[in-house]
C-alpha cells in the first residue's frame, strides 16, 4: 500500500530576540510515489517545513501530523513522548530518507559504508539493493573511497543512494542540486527522482530552481513572504539594555548545566586551596605571635637597611642562653628571632 502523510493546517513560530517569525500553512498531504517541490524566497520557510515533515523539528500544540501505511500512525503524538524518544527516532528512520544540501556523509566511512549505513540503523539489511544504487548512480568506481576524495557531485549522488537505501517511503532533500553546476544538478534531479520512482518513494524537496521544477515537471507547493514585523520607528519595549539582559537570561538557562559544572569545579578546586592557606597562615601567625608575646624571646633588628648575612648569625648560634635561631625577612627590614 502507498504511505501517505497529512499535515492538518496549523503555523509554527520561531522567536529569536526581538524577531518573531512564523509559517502558515493549508493542509499538506504528500504521497508515495510522487515529487513535491517546495519553492519561495529565501527566509519563506523551506527548511522549517522540511524539518516538521520529516519528524526532525516538533510541531506545535494542536497541530495535526499522521502517517497511513497499512495502518495510521499519529506522528504529533510520538513528540508527547519526548523529543529522544525511542519510538520517535525508530518512526523517522522508517519514513525517511534525507539528502541534505551538502551531502551530511561520514567522512570516516567508505562511500558503500555511508550507503549502508541507514540500513544498519534500521536493520533493513540488503546488500544486493546498497550494489544497484551505486551501480545506478555511477558510484562503483569509488565505492571504496572516503568523501574527502570525492568531488560535489560525486558527494551529493552518494547522499541521494543513502537516502534509498533503506527503501523508506519518502526522500526528504533540501536543495539537493543547489551547490551543482547545471549539468551536475540535472543529473542528481534525474537520478533521485528515477531511483526513487522505481521503489515507489515520495520526494519532498526544496528548491529555488523553477526552471529544472518545471522541466522535471515535478509538483509545486509554493510559499512566500508576508508583510510584518514592527512599525517603522517603533522600539523594543525597554531598549538596548534590556535586549541585552534578555539575551544574556536566555543563554544562562540555555547553558545552565555548563554554568553548574564551571561552578562547581571552581568551588572544587578553590574551597581547599582557601581552606589551606587559611591554616597555613593561621597557625604560623599564632605561633609568631606567641614567640613574640614571651618575654624570654629576643627580636634583634637590623639597624637601615642592613642585612643580617650567614656569617652575622653563625656566631649566635653558640650563646648558651640561645635555645633556637629563627632568622626572617619581613617587608624593608630584616630581624632574627631568638
């Protein structure tokens, strides 16, 4: 059975300081089997919606979001469930296959490793299929080669025979051709869209590329740019000052587990240095001061800036009426306690 998903009318905001913006959108229900290009300015929201589709960013509260294949799936309910939820990531790889714009592999891995790997994640293990995808996509001859040999074509087509690999009902691409040159990028177009016909997946793209919309003849789900924001001359309630205090309070909740553990080792590290130096200086200052207090003990300073030496303090130490010789240093003047 062909999956289909349906997103329910709804918006999704995004706050960033004093800038408010927000994607409206009409029903959207793609389909397996089809191509759906979402076209518009830059900044009308592409990527957002991508990212709602593809279960890679939470819808808002009350918005609807299913899946029917073979049976409904409510998909706004799995993010109820926490954002790591394990039935969430499970469904996002069932559903999707993701090409993004600068092909996103593992350099580590070979080009057949990146190509395998969804199905490794989703334990659709199928090597004879991982073969014809490079084969389709002319990748044999570097299947063994890590991404930083390839060249941007050859990166984008291995992002596109990752996304097929697992056979998922729908191939999410954000603009799978935009860092290609003409000919390059008609190629990948032709060959995501072949490829994934022939498995009978849904492609849902983005694109700014009208003209290679229209040649491919793929479907077109337009959005565009509202008039808003403030009024001319208007100013944010309270000021500089106080975006910058907003600012600041949002990267201290933002952060806050880092602030505690700075916090913390620096209570860690200074609480004992502290403590030691405090006691350290404690019982040497008490016992100079009793030494000194004693009536018995002898202070002999030195008279200007002369210096008590070695050779001056060797003959003291002989005195009977000495019992110990302390000698010290304190700021401009030198004295020996004894």
């Amino acid at each position: 059975m062909t999956a289909a998903l349906r997103m329910g009318a709804g918006g999704h905001a995004l706050r960033d300081g004093n800038r408010l913006f927000r994607l409206v959108w009409d029903e959207i229900t793609p389909t397996g089997g089809q191509a759906v290009a979402l076209t518009g300015p830059s900044g009308s929201g592409k990527t957002l919606l991508l990212e709602l589709l593809g279960l890679m960013r939470a819808p808002a509260a009350g918005v609807a979001y299913e899946v029917v294949n073979g049976e409904r799936h409510d998909l706004a309910a799995l993010w109820r469930q926490g954002a790591r939820g394990r039935a969430l990531a499970q469904m996002r790889g069932r559903l999707f296959g993701f090409v993004p714009q600068t092909g996103g592999l593992m350099p580590f891995l070979t080009v057949a490793e990146n190509v395998a790997l969804p199905q490794r994640i989703t334990g659709r293990g199928d090597p004879a299929w991982c073969a014809e995808l490079l084969a389709r996509l002319g990748l044999e001859p570097v299947a063994g080669l890590q991404p930083g040999a390839l060249s941007i074509g050859q990166r984008q087509r291995v992002a596109v025979a990752r996304a097929l690999a697992h056979r998922p009902p729908f191939v999410i691409a954000d603009e799978p051709t935009g860092a290609l040159d003409p000919e390059s990028a008609d190629r990948v177009m032709a060959l995501l869209l072949e490829t994934a016909a022939a498995q009978g997946s849904g492609v849902i793209l983005s694109s700014h590329d009208l003209d290679r919309i229209g040649r491919f003849g793929i479907a077109r789900l337009s959005l565009a740019v509202a008039p808003g924001g403030r009024r001319r001359g208007h100013k944010p309630p309270g000021g500089a000052p106080m975006l910058i205090a907003r600012l600041a309070l949002r990267d201290l909740v933002r952060d806050r587990f880092f602030l505690i553990c700075n916090v913390a080792v620096m209570v860690g590290v200074l609480v004992p240095l502290l403590v030691l130096f405090g006691v350290k200086n404690g019982v040497y200052s008490a016992l100079i001061g009793e030494m000194l207090a004693d009536p018995a003990n002898l202070q002999i300073d030195t008279a200007g800036n002369a210096t008590l030496t070695e050779a001056d303090i060797a003959p003291l130490r002989d005195w009977p009426e000495i019992a110990f010789l302390t000698p010290k240093v304190r700021s401009q003047f030198d004295y020996m306690t004894i």
